[in-house]
C-alpha cells in the first residue's frame, strides 16, 4: 500500500456518514482519530475531511481538503444496498475511481508506479486464488446458468443502476442499460446476447432503468439469480457501461468492451469504444491488479480492528460465503421491504 501524505494526519473528519458506515470509516483510518461532525463549520482550517463518493460540501473553510471514500472492488458476501458492511474501501484524495472527467490517486497509480517483480508475482497469485474461488465484489446469486451450445459468440450485458454516480462521471456516451443492449445487438446481429440487471434491481432496493421492462426484445435471455462468477466463465465477451464486472471479466481472461469509461479501461487490456487519451500507458493484466486490488483499497478488520491484506480479505470473504449460503435468508426479505419503506427505490 502506498503512503499518501493524509496517512500523517492525526485527525481525520468525516462528514454525512450514516451510523453503519462509522465503523468502517473508522477502521479505514486506524491509527488516526476519526471525528463525525454534522456541518462544515466545525472544520478546522486545513483539516483533512472525509466524505462519501461524489458529495461536495459548500462552505469549506480555508485550506480544507477532501478524501473521498467508496466501497473497495472486493466488497462483501451480500448487497451494500442490504446495509451489509464492506470488507473494503477505497480514499481517493484527487477524485475518484469512477469519475473519468478527472484524474485519480487510482489512475495516477497506473499511470506512475513502477510494478516490482514481488508486486507482479503477488498479483498473479491474487488473481489466480480470486478467479480459482470465484469472488466478484457481492458474492450473491444461487441459480446455476448454462449457456446454450449452438456456436454463437456469447455475449453477457451487466445492467447498472442507471442513477449511479459512475455513469454520471464516466459514461460520457451511453448511459441507459436498454441503449447499452440495442447497441450490442445492432453490432453483434448473430451473437447470443445475455443480459443480467443490476443485483440491487432485482432486490427491489433500486429502480429499473429508462424503458428496461422492454429489454427482452434487444437480447436472447434474462439472467437474474445465476452468480456473476459462473456466467462470467460461461461466456465469451462482456459489454459493459463502466460495470465493475467489466474488470471481474478481465481476471478471467474475457474479451471486454467498454462503452463507458471505468477505471480499467484505455490501459490496453479492452476494446474501448470511448477512448480515454489522458491514460497513456499499456498495462499487463498483473500490473493492472496490483493497482487496483493490493495498492489502492483498504481492507478492513472487523474481528482485531485495524486493516488487513487483500490475501486475507479473499480468504475471509470465502469463509463469509460458506457461512452465509447461497440463498437469501427469509428475513433478508423482510428487511428489504422496511429499507423500501424507509430509503425508498431511487
């Protein structure tokens, strides 16, 4: 992991977190105090401050600067939409993964460092123990899907929750899930097109897309329950937006297109339909997750507090899987329906 210069900093403030975020935030800056405030006028002048993804306080006073936080690529046995806690996160103090109209502490990280043979040895190994394991970032889905055998190329669609901040900061062409599937088809006239929507939409914790009730017509099959591991193995090229499982496709060796602009895309390693000129180096697939997976997130430790490596995160959350089972619980329905009543479907 690389030292930022807020690393130094005895306080870290964190700003409109929710009380089941407090402990991850607090272990993703052990060994500094963590202080929650409520408004911006409690800031000191020049305070390191922490708030959640794209939100940008107004007011600040002078000198103040922000680290932005997100969930980590290997998340969790379970939806964040479930307020199931991360098992990672990421701060990102020039922007964030996601926001392509900008540069990142990730993609300067890609752009610079140089990638040691150790480095490159361990991200092998990663890569291979996460593909062998078969993690993705929500680890969910308990249906088991075949892939018909009849010759076609087969091509899996991963919906987005079409509200999300990635596709607002890093989807500068197509952002709607339909437009994304009527392009595949248009394209690929003879391939056996798959789409699977978003986890959180087939939960019921967010809304379908623009026009999605009719996205039948632009694809072969609907995929809902199958984990995104097994399709992923199961077919030949993903087309994403700036999906993660774009990046999950790329650990296993798949062909993948990108329409949008997510942070594993203009390395060289997919076929982007959107090209990013500010990212100018080629990356192998190692250098790429030793970035992403050992350099840039933070893994947490619920059971001792503090952080932990990417090695025992991926044997954690193995262990997490084989306590949790496949299926949802019958009370994670129950909550679902107050998180409707309560959050609401956006």
């Amino acid at each position: 992991m690389l030292t930022q210069p807020w690393q130094q900093a005895p306080v870290i403030y964190a700003l409109g977190f929710s009380r089941w975020k407090r402990e991850a935030v607090r272990l993703c800056f052990s060994g500094q105090r963590v202080v929650f405030i409520q408004h911006v006028d409690q800031l000191p002048e020049g305070a390191w401050l922490a708030v959640w993804g794209m939100h940008t306080p107004q007011g600040l006073p002078d000198g103040v600067r922000l680290l932005r936080l997100e969930d980590g690529f290997l998340r969790s046995v379970g939806l964040g939409a479930d307020l199931i806690r991360p098992l990672s996160l990421v701060v990102d103090a020039q922007g964030m993964y996601f926001d392509a109209t900008q540069p990142s502490d990730l993609e300067v990280l890609l752009e610079t460092v140089k990638f040691g043979e150790a480095l490159l040895a361990r991200a092998q190994a990663l890569r291979l123990s996460l593909v062998t394991a078969g993690l993705t970032k929500y680890n969910v889905g308990a249906a088991v899907w075949q892939p018909p055998v009849n010759g076609r190329l087969r091509i899996l669609v991963p919906g987005q929750v079409e509200t999300d901040a990635s596709l607002a900061f890093g989807a500068p062409g197509i952002r709607r899930n339909l437009d994304l599937l009527r392009a595949v088809r248009e394209a690929n006239p003879e391939a056996y097109v798959v789409y699977k929507p978003h986890p959180d939409v087939v939960a019921g914790l967010r809304a379908r897309g623009a026009g999605e009730t009719d996205a039948a017509r632009w694809c072969d099959e609907i995929v809902l329950e199958a984990p995104m591991d097994g399709m992923l193995s199961a077919v030949d090229e993903v087309h994403v937006m700036t999906s993660l499982a774009g990046f999950e496709a790329l650990l296993r060796g798949k062909r993948v297109i990108c329409y949008g602009q997510p942070f594993y895309a203009g390395w060289g390693l997919t076929q982007d339909v959107v090209p990013l000129p500010r990212r100018t180096r080629r990356l192998t697939l190692d250098e790429l997750v030793a970035g992403c997976l050992i350099l840039y997130p933070r893994y947490l430790d619920y059971e001792h507090g503090g952080g932990i490596s990417p090695e025992e995160a991926l044997e954690r959350l193995q262990l997490w899987r084989t306590r949790s089972g496949s299926k949802t619980p019958w009370w994670r329905h129950l909550t679902r329906l107050v998180l409707r009543r309560v959050v609401g479907v956006r």
